[in-house]
C-alpha cells in the first residue's frame, strides 16, 4: 500500500465478542455473559452514532430472547438499522469435524428459521471463527443452505499455509463459497493488544488487487466486547490522513465490496486442518452421546414420519426439533471436543438424556403403531422386526422374549414359514420377569419391517399338565383374544448347516479364520478363506497405551508414537457364545491399574469380525490406541467425513474420522499373485485415528487434565481431575475385503453397525399391512438416504440422500406408500433434498425451499 494513496484502502473494524457458552465456567455463567455483553454492545450503539457489532448463533439470541424480551426487541431494532449484524446462522459455532453431515445441515436449517422468524433476516454468513477444524463438504452444505460466504481463523497461518486469505472453497461437487481467513485472530484471553496495534498491523496485510481487509477487535471468549476506549481510539485513528479508511464495518459489506474488485480468487479444494488433534478423542462420553444421539434421532424421524403418512399418528415435530437443538448446542466446539471444566458437564449430560428420552419415545410410537396395523396372525409368538436403513439388508437382531421357563425346542420362522437359525443369547436366562433372549439373522426390506414367529414347544410337567406357556399367550398377557390363527404346518424344515466353528482359541464362519494367541489374546491370524489372504502382517487387535504429556486439545502434538505399554492378557480365553446364528471368545486383559473384557463375535453370513470392548481405565496423561498392522503393500487411508469421504496420509499423525477408516493396498495371495485389497475399520463412537505405513490405529481414549492448557504447570499438592477415568465400551469392527472400500460396501457397513436392526414382539392380531413391508428403498449402493422427515412447514416429505463414492450416478427412490418410483441424477460426492409433495418429488435446497434452476 502507497501512504499516498491510503485512503484508497479500507480497514473495516468488526466489532465482536466471541462467547464461549461453555468452556471454563458452567451453562448458567455463559448464558449471563452473552445478556450482559450484548448489553453492554446496545450501550455502545447508544453513545456511538455508526457503531457496529456483529453476534452469532441463534442459541445465544434464543438466551436472549427468554432472559431480557426489552434487550431483545431493542436487538431487532438494531438488526433493522443495519448496525447489529447476525452472522453463523447456525444453532451454534460447532466443532466441524465430529458432527455427522445432518447436524451441519440442521444447524443452518433451525438457526435459518430462528433468524427468519424473529429478525427478518436471511443470514449469509457462514461464521465459525473458533472452531479446531473445518471439514471439506462444508461449502456444499453451506452453499446449499444458502450461504455465501465463510469466515474462519483455525487453523492458523503457521498451521496451515493457503493462497490468499480470501479464497473460493470448493466441495468435491463443485459447490463454493467465499471464504476469509483475517490477517489477525479474533480478541480473547492472552490476545487482547490494544485496537492501535491491531489497525496498524493490518494496514500491512493488504493482499492484491484487494483494497479492504478485516480487522476484528473487542474483549472475547468470556464476553465484553468493543469498550468505550476501542472506539475512542478507532475514530481517532480514522482521521490520520496517512492511514487506511477505517469504518466501523460487517463481515458482509467486506465481501461485498472484495467481489467488485474481483472474482478471480484462487481456490481451494481440501478440507481446512489442523489444530488441536487431540480433541477427537477427549472425552469419549460427550462422543458417545453424540454418536448415539444423532442416530436415534434420524431413526426415530423416518418410522416417525412413514407412521404419520399411513396412519394419521402425531408427528412430535416440536419435540424432535427441541432435541435437535440440544444436540447442536451440545456440538458447540469445546462441548464436543471435552475441552471444557468437569463442572461444565452435568447441564451437557442432562441435555443428552433429554434428548435421547425424547428420541426413545417417539420411535417407540411410531413402531407400535406401525405393528398394530400389521397382520400377525398365526403360530407362535409374532416378532417385528424393522429396519431403519435405505436398502435392504440382513443381520443379527437380539429380541427378548416373555419366556420365563426354558422351551424344550424353539424355532423362528419367517414370514414364509421357514425355519432359521436361532440360539439364546449370552446371560440371556435373566429373573423371572425379564425373559429370555434370542439372537438370529434377520432379513428385513429397505426402511421396513418383517414378522418372525417364535414356535415353542414344553415338556410336560409332573406337577402340571403343562407349564405356563401352554396356555395362550394372549390369555398369560393379558391381550385381547385374537382371531383363529392359521394352520400350523406339520413339519418345518430345519435350516441349512451353519458354518460356525469354534475350537479353543479359533472361531471361523464362511469367510474367515482367526486364530488367536491364548498366551497374549492377540489376534495371531486372520485368514480370508474366500480370497486366501493373510490379512495380518502381526498380531492384531493390540489395546496399546501410549506416552501422552499433552493438553486437553493437544496442540502442540501431530500424533502419539511412544508406546509405553499394551494391555496383557489375564486367564484362560473363554468362549462364551457357541452356536448355528454367532460364536464369540472373550479375552480379559490388563495394563497396570486398568482392565479390559474384548467380546470378539463371529457371525454367520456376516463379513465385518464384531469386537465389543469395555475398558475400565485408571491411568493418567496416557493415551489408548487398538491396533492392527497389515499385510499390504502401498498403503492409502481413506476415512468418512460429514456426508463424504476423504484421503488421509499414512505418516502416523492423528487425523479425525467418523464411523470408518480404511486402509487399502495390494495383498499377496496363498499363491504369491497380488490382488487389490484392504480392511476396514468400523466403529460406534470413535472420531480419531492414525496409519503409519500398513499400521492402522483406532484412538479409544486418552487421559489428559480436563481444561488442561500447555503452558500449564501441575502443583504437586493439588488434586486433578483426569478424563476418562471408569468404565467405557465400544463397539468396532474388522471388514477385510478385496477391492477397495466401495467394493467391500464399507459405507453401508458402518451405517449398519450403527443403526441396529429393531425388534417389537407384539401381541397376534388382524391388521391391513402385510407381515413384510418396505416403505422406501434407494439404489444403487453408492447412493445412501439418511433423512426421511415430515417437512417443517406442511405434511410433505423431505428426503435427503447423498452420494458414497465419488461417481456420478442413476438413483432410484422407491416408495411404497403411495407408490412411486422416481429416477434421477446424483452428482459425485453430491447431497441432494428432495420434498415429496401431492405424489411428486420436487428437488430443494437444505431449507426445504425450491431455487431456481
């Protein structure tokens, strides 16, 4: 810039307060800091004609709108002049790698709602100036939401170099938005220099052809804001002829005037990483309860909606959207990332339970009512079994029946009177009152449902004729007696061979054979029968502990390396689960002051190796990582991000994940051919992982202080509270597969083991649906549907589905109820909405709103 010519150049002052809501202080103290800054920002508007302030997040306006109704109302004035600027118009500023791709999109649309409804204004300012992290399908959910813009600081220039600090970001779709990464950070603790220096520092950071650059001041993190003095001395500063223009300015009005003078940015393809790795795995409860939140939710909205569209039963709308908004609070970056104090999280925890709660009871409606309409009648005792995914798909499902007395012989059959497999479940001869429960592989259609019947038949008693279960059912239950059942064939055949085998230490199905060292319950081997591939390069499935002296956040760390230990196996391996449906082997193992129980399950017909972990863990400043070094050459990890996918190095650092990582290569065959091949992780609640060469590391847990910063030193006399200490359980899967992950149906894999197949056991009864059903089905594979929800404005129905493998394709949706089938283009990589309306599907954006072609 030429000091002749500055005032050519404008610095445009944000005035700000970035909130933390939570972090070192509890929900009640953040929630009276957002009022009193807000306050104190309608104060300075008061004294200073042309002052501006620039807020986020539609939860602290919520706060607001609740405490103080008069400071609220004087906001919307604010808001109507033009001086109080609404950015992020999502619920919350987000940590924006660990949220499932649905919470980002439900973040724009509730907080877009919000912002409509009570300021009349459309927010186009994407805003998340401290979050650790930004995922790179975000400029399409964005774009889609109906932004245009994104402002972000992290990761920092040191931590990450780009081309420009306003670029466009691009989505593997081709969606874009103009982002800014401001040449200082935002104010908070440890970074408050006076306004002065601030201006004079970005004066020097104009990058052209660009005549304007922001420049955010005001006291941050836990509130206060622009003060008297910040801009006493930004109008003091504004009339020194050999400065830049300083205005009292918005985000907004800086990229409207940048995108006249070009719109030849350079642009970036990639996600925007890193900083803090160590966040996507402290705290595994918060995860938890995200994870499983999450699911439920999607779960509870798509039976929800199919109960709603057949039956005319009440959609809990209100209820499910006040969940949504907990979650999305509760995504809040140092929510989610366990940065904050122990104080912080009973509210956090109480949120989740509420959630889930809510979640719980509307499933349970609409699956009841669902089953009620259906035909049950027939022999035995009828089993509902749905399914919540978009195809059609087989797997265990575990019921529990009323059986208080052991049958002599059981079966299950299927809709078409076939027998199959069936075995009680470990521990499953529970009190008298809980009964008895079963497990079997179920074939269920897409988003849909299948009746199974449990046949009984008792000995007889020599103090009774007959035990309890001879008499009917439905007189022991109490039902309503039900219509003549159908005639019960004289014999069932019994099911095909199972090719389940246990021996000791080995358990094998149709697939695999693993081998397991009783000395050290390590996996010695697991060999793919089907492709004759030693999946192992050593033992596998190692719990190692590694040296973690890092902070809660793990800043200053790329990844954790030294391994100071492994977990050791206690006792004999025992087998606790022999049957034709699983076989299971459970291995007890310690490491110093904590243990650990692995359930490893094989299947029958089942490909992913099921591992169920619960850990009891007591160590401090030390990291857990289970770990599988493979037999493959050529190594390239690939890992699901928010509605998408993304390649990672292989160099051991940590990266953040969500429900799989793979790592795939070239394998040698009992032959010595090569052929493509990998395995894939899968999991139920973990967001961290690292590949170093053919090593691939699942992060369980680590043990930092909680809010424990770097440059902290630990007082010997003082007592500290550790993360993650007690009991924890995961559940995670092994997929080895030929090709590479879209051939193995990693995507839909990790969908599964996350969402469950659900059972209902329900009384015998007359009903207008057949005993199977689906209700929608999407196709092909690499097409996957993820909401099925009422819209929020009418009864229609809003389907969102996106694209798993980076090809174009042909989708087809098929509803049953009316039904319709409708084909239509899916872009790579690309998200699509689509409203269901009067039998016609109509594409919309994330709002449920129609734009223009």
């Amino acid at each position: 810039m030429n000091p002749q010519n500055s005032k050519h150049y404008t610095i445009h002052m944000i005035g700000n307060a970035h909130i933390d809501p939570i972090w070192l202080w509890t929900l009640e103290e953040g929630r009276k800091e957002v009022r009193d800054t807000c306050q104190s920002a309608i104060d300075r508007m008061e004294e200073t004609p042309g002052f501006t302030f620039t807020r986020s997040s539609a939860s602290a306006y919520r706060w607001i709108e609740e405490d103080d109704p008069e400071l609220f109302r004087k906001i919307q004035e604010r808001v109507r002049e033009g001086r109080w600027s609404i950015v992020n118009g999502w619920w919350e500023q987000p940590d924006c790698n660990i949220p499932c791709g649905e919470s980002f999109v439900r973040h724009s649309l509730y907080g877009k709602r919000y912002f409509r409804e009570k300021f009349g204004v459309d927010v186009i300012v994407g805003y998340n100036v401290d979050s650790f992290g930004h995922n790179g399908m975000l400029p399409q959910i964005l774009a889609k939401s109906g932004f245009k813009y994104y402002i972000f600081f992290r990761p920092s220039p040191e931590e990450k170099t780009l081309p420009g600090s306003v670029f466009w970001w691009e989505s593997p779709d081709g969606s874009r938005v103009l982002a800014c990464r401001p040449p200082l950070h935002y104010c908070s603790y440890g970074e408050m220099t006076p306004v002065e220096k601030r201006i004079r520092a970005v004066a020097d950071q104009f990058q052209a052809p660009l005549k304007d650059v922001l420049c955010f001041y005001g006291v941050g993190n836990h509130g206060g804001g622009p003060t008297k003095q910040d801009i006493q001395t930004i109008r003091q500063m504004a009339s020194d002829g050999n400065l830049p223009n300083i205005e009292f300015s918005t985000v907004e009005k800086f990229f409207e005037k940048v995108l006249k003078q070009t719109r030849n940015f350079p642009v970036v393809r990639e996600d925007l990483q890193y900083f803090s790795r160590g966040c996507y795995t402290s705290l595994s409860a918060v995860k938890r309860y995200n994870r499983k939140c999450e699911t439920l939710l999607l779960t509870a909205e798509k039976f929800s909606s199919v109960a709603h569209r057949l039956f005319g039963t009440l959609y809990p709308q209100e209820e499910l959207s006040g969940a949504w908004e907990k979650v999305l609070f509760n995504q809040f970056h140092d929510i989610l990332c366990g940065t904050c104090i122990p104080e912080a999280y009973p509210d956090v925890y109480a949120m989740y339970e509420q959630c889930l709660s809510i979640a719980q009871r509307a499933l349970d409606a609409a699956l009841h009512s669902i089953a009620f309409h259906v035909n049950t009648l027939g022999q035995g005792l009828p089993i509902v079994v749905f399914n919540p995914s978009s195809w059609r798909r087989s797997g265990p499902v575990e019921v529990t029946l009323p059986v208080r007395v052991p049958p002599l012989s059981l079966q299950i059959l299927n809709d078409e009177g076939k027998s199959i497999h069936v075995q009680v479940a470990t521990g499953s001869m529970r009190s008298a009152n809980n009964g008895m429960s079963l497990v079997y592989q179920a074939d269920v259609p897409a988003l849909g449902y299948r009746i199974y019947r449990a046949v009984f038949r008792y000995a007889e008693s020599p103090s009774r004729k007959k035990f309890f279960l001879d008499v009917p059912l439905w007189k022991i239950r109490g039902w309503k007696q039900p219509m003549p059942p159908s005639t019960r064939p004289s014999t069932v055949a019994p099911p095909t061979p199972s090719a389940l085998k246990v021996d000791g230490s080995a358990i094998e199905n149709e697939y695999y054979r693993i081998k397991i060292d009783p000395e050290t319950g390590l996996f010695a081997s697991i060999y793919d029968k089907v492709n004759r591939v030693e999946v192992l390069a050593s033992p596998g499935n190692r719990l190692l502990v590694l040296a973690d002296k890092s902070d809660t956040w793990g800043m200053k760390d790329l990844g954790w390396q030294e391994v100071v230990g492994e977990f050791k196996t206690e006792g004999k391996i025992e087998i606790t689960e022999r049957g034709p449906v699983r076989i299971g082997l459970r291995i007890r193992s310690r490491y110093e002051n904590s243990t650990a129980v692995q359930d490893i399950l094989l299947y029958s017909g089942s490909r992913p190796i099921e591992c169920r972990l619960t850990v009891d863990w007591h160590e401090k400043h030390k990291m857990l990582k289970v770990s599988f070094p493979l037999k493959l050459q050529n190594p390239v990890a690939t890992c699901q991000i928010p509605y998408g996918f993304i390649t990672r190095p292989t160099n051991g650092e940590e990266q953040p994940m969500q429900g799989w990582v793979d790592l795939g290569g070239t394998a040698l065959d009992d032959s010595g051919g090569a052929i493509a091949y990998g395995v894939s992780l899968l999991n139920d609640c973990k967001y961290g992982f690292d590949a170093k060469d053919a090593e691939l590391r699942m992060t369980v847990l680590r043990s930092p202080l909680y809010a424990y910063f770097p440059e902290a030193t630990l007082e010997p006399e003082k007592n500290y509270e550790y993360i993650d200490q007690g009991v924890q359980t995961l559940t995670y899967a092994i997929l080895p597969h030929v090709g590479d992950w879209r051939e193995a149906g990693t995507v839909r894999a990790a969908e599964e083991l996350n969402n469950p197949l659900l059972s209902l056991v329900e009384p015998p009864h007359a009903g207008t649906l057949k005993p199977s059903e689906e209700f929608l089905e999407c196709s092909p594979s690499n097409a996957v549907c993820t909401v099925l929800k009422k819209a929020e404005v009418s009864d229609d129905l809003i389907i969102r589905l996106y694209e798993t493998s980076g090809y174009d394709t042909l989708v087809r949706i098929k509803l049953s109820q009316p039904p319709v089938i409708k084909e239509l283009k899916l872009g790579h990589h690309e998200i699509k909405t689509l409203r269901f309306s009067k039998g016609e599907f109509i594409e919309v954006n994330m709002l449920e709103e129609e734009t223009p072609h």
